[in-house]
C-alpha cells in the first residue's frame, strides 16, 4: 500500500493508490463473513449493514465513480455513484461526480471499512460475554432439575435476554447440542419443563441427543435401571423436546408438551420420529399417548421404518399389538425392503412373529429375494419355520423352499462335525425328506427341482431329485452336507456359500481327503480360498495348509493333482500379493507377506513336478510368474525369488523337504525365462551368485546341482565382479573347489572372449594396455 500526501488536498485527508492488495482486503472480509456466521453470538444490526456495505463495494467497484472518505468523522463513508443515490445507514452516502472532495479507491475504502467491521464484532463480543454467561446459566439450571433457581433467573432476565437464552443451544461433552427445554426433557424435569414453557420455550427447537453422554448415562442408570431398558438409539439428530422426552420414557413430559403444542407431528430429524422413538423404548404408555393426539402410527422415518418395525425389532409385544389394534399396517417395507414381520424372524422374536403372522402379515421378499420363512430357515429357527407353515400365510412353493433351505441349513450348522454330527445330519435329512415329500404329494402334478449346473467347487455331485435318490444318503453326514451346500446355492444363490466357511467346509475338505476324493479335496479348499480373496482375509493359512495337501497326495497317490489345480492355488497366491502391495487395501504384517513370498517359491518348485510329468509347460503359470516377478517381491532381508531358489540355507517346512529340495535348478530356469534381475542384491550385498558359491554338496547329485547352477547363472549374465557389504566377489567366498573352479574357468573365458574381440575389430591395444595382457591379446589372434 502506497500512502502519500498530495498538495492540493487539506491536511486531514489522505490519498492512497491502490494495486494488489484488492485481493488481501476481499480475502480478509470472507474470513470476517466467516467468522460471523459460524458464531453463535447475536450480531449487532449496524455490524450486519456495514458488512453489506462492504460486499457491495467489492461487488461493484468496477462500476463506482469517485470514493471518498473523512478521517475527520470515522462513521462518514462517502462514494460518487454514477446513480447518485441518497445517505445510507452509519454515515454512508452517494454524491454525485461533482464532488470536490478528493479521490480514493475502492480497495482503500474496503481497508476502512474492515478495520471498523473489527472494531464493531470485538465491541459486540464483548457486550454478549454476559448474555452468553447467563444463557449457559439457564442450560445447567434446566439441565439439573433446579426449578426454583430457574424460575428465579428467567424472571429477572429481560424479554430480549430471555429469549435469546430459550433459544440457545449448548454443547455439553461429547456432542450433545440442546436447548434448556430439551435438555430439562431428557431428564424428565417436569417442573423446569413446565416453567419453560411459561416463558415460550420453543418446543419446535431441534438438537441432538447422545444416549451415551456421561451425565445422562449415569442418571438414567439410578432411575430407570440398565441400558437395556432404554431406547435402542446412540444419536437422535433433529430431535425435539418431545422426541427426548418420550426416547427416555417421561410419559408426564411427553403429556405436558403435547397439550402445549397439540401435537403438530414434530419429526425426529434425521432418525426416528417421536412415534417410533417411544416405539423403540417400549413403553406403551407414551405411545398410546401420542397415537391419541393425532400420531401417525404408520410414519415413516429417513430409512423407511414405522413404529410397527421399530417395536418389532426391539421385541416390544405390547406395544406391537397396540400398534396393530390403532391400525399400523404390516406390510409397509423400509428402504431394505423388510418388513415387521421379517425384523421379528431376523432378531428372533417368536411371540411377535407368531402374533404377526395370525394377523395376516404378509411373506414379502425384500431386497436380497428373501421372505421372512424363508430367512427363518436360513437361521435355521426351526419353531419359526413350523409357525409360518401352520399359519396358512405361505404357497406350497414357500412352504417346499423352507423346508428344503431349513434342512440345509442344518446339514452345514454343526460346529464340530468329526465329533458330533449325527443331531445335525438326522435333523437336516428329516426336513429335506419333507420338503421332497411336499413337492410329490400329487404324483400326477410333482413340482420338480430346477435344475442348475452344479458349482465346480462341487465337481460332479448333483442335488438327489427324488425321494429315492435322496434315500440313497440317508445316515452319510458327509453326503448330506454337501447335498445341504447345492440346495443352499439353488435356493440363496452362490454368495450365501461364503458363510460357509468356518464349519461345512472344513469338514467336508477334511473328509473328502481322507476318503481318497482329493479333486473334490482341493477344489473345496481353492472354494475356502476365493472366499477369503473376495471378503479381503488373508490367505495364509489356506495357502500353507493346500500345499501340504499337494504334498500328502503325492505321497499317498504317487502324483500331484492336475496341473490346473497348481495353476488356480498360484493365481490365488500371485492375486493376494498383489492386494498386499497395493494402496487400496490395509498392509498386512511383514511376517504375514513373506510367508505367501515362500509359498510361491514352493508352488514353483511343485509345478516343475508336475511339468516332468505331464510334459507340458502351462502358459498360465508363467504369465502369473512374470506378475509376481514384476512386483519385484523380496524377503525382509532383501533375498529375490532367485536368491531363494540357490540358497540351500533357504527355509523350507519340513513335511515339505522331500518335495521342495534346494538348490532347484529347473525352477531356477523357469524364472529366468521371465526376465528376473540375474545380479539382484539384498541388504548385505550378496547376490544369487554369492549364494550358490557358498553350497556344499554332499553327494554326486549335489555336486552337479552346484555345477548347473552356476552356469546357468553365469550363462545368463552373473556378474562374477561385484562385492558385497564385506568387499567380497562370489569367488572370495567359494566354499569348495568345485565353485572356484567353475568361476575362475568363466572369468578366463570372459578374457578370452574379450582379447578375440579386440583382434577381430582390429581395435589398437599396443602400448594401451600392459606388456602382459598385450601377449595374451596376441595370442588369441
């Protein structure tokens, strides 16, 4: 800013010439525009117009004429408007161009007026310390229960200060924001309620109500008992004195403010309304209080609910019946597309499900094609299942679909099938049988199964379509748990198989291994694993316990499983690293990510078993290999795929040795096909090189394995001269003649090869090089 005195213009006046600082004072007068409508003091009127004013300045200063100011009356704001408009408020006026008083720009005129905007908000702060101390008086007061001292404070307080405290919210801890009124009826202070609105309490003001704030907390628990007889709610946003009051059962209260306010259907804001709140709390009372003065049984709240499914889902009977006899519909569905009478199945509620459905509630699906009984039998809730179906409210088809899903439902519910299954699997057999005996009791007319084809996880097992066929697994747990897994995929879909996974599952892996089924087996496990992937789990145990079973069927079987099988455990294995290293999902545990590293290296060396075998190279495995390679994945000491796979110190599992032996050198082979970094380092400096210098073999086989290994390494670019941290070359740290032999015989090679090319390009090297290697470049010509 540029301020300078002009020598046509009186003393008392100041000429400024303005450039970018426009930007500083508009910046400055939002922040100001900020602060003043997130306050929660009352803003004085003048402070309101002179931040008009100053809007409009900024607004149109491209179009003002001539702008003026008195420094010797600070209020006197004076502007040359090319509409010559008439003196506004705090000394602001329009005069015409004609003006002989000197000029300013707008950007000075903005400077002034925030420096007096300030002074007024500071002035203004300081005039509401009081009102917003006696404000906060009037909350506690209201917050107690201390009438008297209420009473007392309110009457002495001005009409303006009265209001003005009603009107405010307070925050206590936590996120609690209310009025006095709302406060003074969540606690159920019937005479401060009753002063409140003596002055005119709003009893439309809204707040927010926390079930677990503190202070509430704890008085509740002295009054009313424990938490469990309260209102099922955390937060109520929006929530009025009448919602607080009737959310924590003060039936006076909930009286009192409705004949004040005659009930004008105050909603709840964002979660219930007041009728679904006194729903959720169960008290009757106050839901036959507020249904008889007008409130709708069937409103809706945010999510789609009534008060019919908020008393249905916390069980609350008396006020369900209360609910119906008032005529709440039944049928109403919330956003979910549940209804009352599939919330009561859901949380188990016998009495009102059985009550419900009597009345004539409807079997409506909701969004995920599941009807109450039918959700019944999924939960396995056998007396439920048995209701519904007496209750004459179903279709042979539901009644046929609920037995079948309840027997399957059983069949998989055991949680310890190799101990006690036998309950499990006669009561699911029992239902399924029904369920076939419903579909031919009119053997001109049988209502046949649809036929699917079945899930590859469940390889060539298909579900029994007659009562014969079905005989034929009677007393066979395991046939009819996977008989119990097909009916839950025909009836719920193949997603409902996730849930699967901690029981019917692991035994069925178990068993089908053990009865020499190992397709069936594996394809159950690689079915454990896909779950695990989807649902974001780790893999680990999977991974580790499948390629045991690799191992124990060759072992047992003389072979490994089909080459695609390997296949489908590695794109699984290559999927779940890949998740780890991206940033979309949480990192697991370095411990974790390099035990999936070392199984990867195990399935390597596996699928060259079955390579040998089958005589094929699968296509599949090495482009999955390259995906893995391309992460550049790495032990936590720095150790590459290829570091692994030379190092016979390498970890391996001992039930695994006799499968995965190290050093590998056609493992070696195949990942070298796939452009790994041949002179890789780790944290010490070792390369694959350093590695497999430092084998000791122990038998002729061995002795050829290290002499492979370091050709193939020196074949494919092994560099013999790089150090490590200790400043030591693969040739320092040779642990048997064999490898030095190996190395030095390459390095002489190298020379060679080096000394034929010099001769062959006719590149000069006399007097270059020294005397010595000038005869051994002569000699290779």
């Amino acid at each position: 800013m540029c301020l300078e005195n002009s020598a046509d213009t009186p003393d008392q006046y100041l000429v400024m010439s303005v450039g970018s600082l426009w930007s500083k004072y508009f910046s400055s007068l939002m922040f100001l525009c900020i602060r003043i409508i997130s306050s929660s003091q009352r803003i004085i009127p003048e402070v309101m117009q002179l931040l008009t004013t100053c809007i409009m300045v900024c607004t149109s200063r491209l179009r003002l004429g001539q702008i003026h100011i008195d420094f010797h009356k600070p209020n006197a704001l004076m502007s040359g408007d090319l509409h010559g408009r008439q003196a506004k408020p705090l000394g602001i006026s329009y005069l015409c161009e004609e003006s002989s008083l000197p000029t300013f720009s707008p950007v000075f005129v903005l400077a002034f007026f925030l420096q007096l905007l300030s002074s007024l908000i500071s002035s203004s702060s300081k005039d509401n310390d009081c009102s917003d101390s006696r404000a906060r008086d009037v909350h506690d007061l209201a917050r107690h229960g201390n009438h008297v001292a209420l009473g007392n404070l309110l009457s002495g307080m001005s009409t303006s200060e009265r209001n003005a405290a009603l009107e405010t919210r307070t925050k206590d801890d936590g996120i609690q924001f209310t009025t006095p009124l709302i406060i003074a009826a969540s606690f159920g202070y019937l005479d401060c309620v009753k002063i409140l609105l003596t002055y005119n309490a709003n009893i439309e003001a809204r707040g927010t109500i926390d079930e677990k704030h503190a202070f509430l907390d704890s008085w509740y628990r002295e009054r009313r008992g424990p938490p469990a007889m309260r209102a099922n709610f955390d937060i109520i946003e929006g929530c009025t004195a009448l919602c607080a009051a009737a959310a924590y059962g003060h039936l006076e209260v909930v009286k009192m403010l409705v004949e004040a306010n005659k009930y004008s259907a105050a909603y709840s804001g964002k979660t219930y309304q007041n009728t679904t709140t006194a729903c959720s709390e169960g008290i009757a009372n106050i839901a036959s209080c507020l249904g008889g003065n007008g409130a709708d049984v069937n409103a809706i709240d945010d999510s789609g609910s009534t008060p019919l499914i908020a008393a249905c889902c916390n069980g609350l009977y008396t006020v369900v019946t209360y609910l119906i006899e008032h005529g709440a519909n039944m049928d109403l569905q919330n956003i979910d597309g549940d209804t009352a009478l599939r919330e009561a199945v859901y949380r188990k509620h016998l009495k009102i499900a059985k009550e419900l459905s009597t009345r004539g509630a409807a079997q409506l699906p909701n969004k995920q094609c599941l009807t109450p009984i039918l959700l019944a039998s999924k939960f396995w809730s056998i007396d439920m299942v048995e209701i519904f179906i007496r209750s004459h409210q179903c279709s042979k088809e539901q009644i046929i679909d609920a037995l079948e899903s309840l027997g399957a439902s059983l069949a998989i519910a055991g949680k310890d099938y190799a101990v006690n299954n036998s309950w499990f699997a006669e009561k699911a057999f029992h239902y399924m049988k029904r369920g076939m005996e419903e579909r031919f009791r009119e053997p001109s007319l049988p209502l046949l199964k649809q036929e699917i084809e079945p899930l590859e996880v469940f390889q060539t097992w298909k579900e029994c379509q007659t009562l014969e066929e079905l005989a034929l697994i009677e007393g066979k747990p395991a046939a009819i748990c996977l008989e119990g897994l097909i009916i839950k995929d025909r009836i719920l879909g193949a997603g409902n198989l996730e849930r699967l996974r901690s029981n019917a599952l692991p035994f069925l892996i178990s068993h089908s291994f053990d009865t020499g089924n190992f397709d069936l087996s594996v394809s159950l496990r690689l079915h454990a694993m896909e779950t695990d992937l989807r649902r974001n789990r780790s893999i680990t145990s999977d991974l580790a316990v499948l390629v045991e079973v690799f191992v124990k069927i060759f072992n047992q079987n003389g072979c490994l499983p089909r080459q695609k099988c390997i296949a489908e455990v590695f794109e699984k294995t290559v999927r779940a690293y890949e998740r780890e290293w991206n940033d979309l999902f949480p990192r697991r545990n370095e411990q974790e990510v390099e035990s999936v590293f070392y199984s990867v290296c195990y399935l390597l060396m596996l699928r060259t078993k079955v390579q040998l075998q089958a005589k094929e190279i699968s296509s599949r495995v090495a482009e999955l290999t390259q995906r893995f390679l391309h992460l550049n994945p790495r032990t936590r000491d720095g150790n590459t795929l290829l570091h692994l796979l030379v190092s016979s110190k390498s970890p391996v599992e001992q039930h695994l040795r006799n499968m995965c032996k190290l050093p590998c050198v056609e493992t070696m082979k195949f990942i070298l096909n796939s452009e790994i970094l041949v002179n890789a380092v780790n944290n010490k400096g070792d390369t694959p090189l350093h590695f497999a210098a430092t084998f000791q073999p122990t038998n002729k086989r061995e002795f050829q394995v290290l002499s492979d290994m370091l050709e193939l390494l020196l074949d494919r670019g092994a560099n013999q001269d790089l150090v490590n941290n200790k400043g030591k070359t693969a040739l320092d740290i040779a642990e048997t003649s064999v490898a030095r032999k190996i190395l030095q015989k390459s390095r002489l090679e190298l020379k060679r090869n080096a000394a034929k090319a010099v001769n062959k390009y006719g590149l000069p090297y006399r007097g270059e090089v020294p005397k010595i290697l000038e005869i051994f470049i002569s000699m290779m010509s």
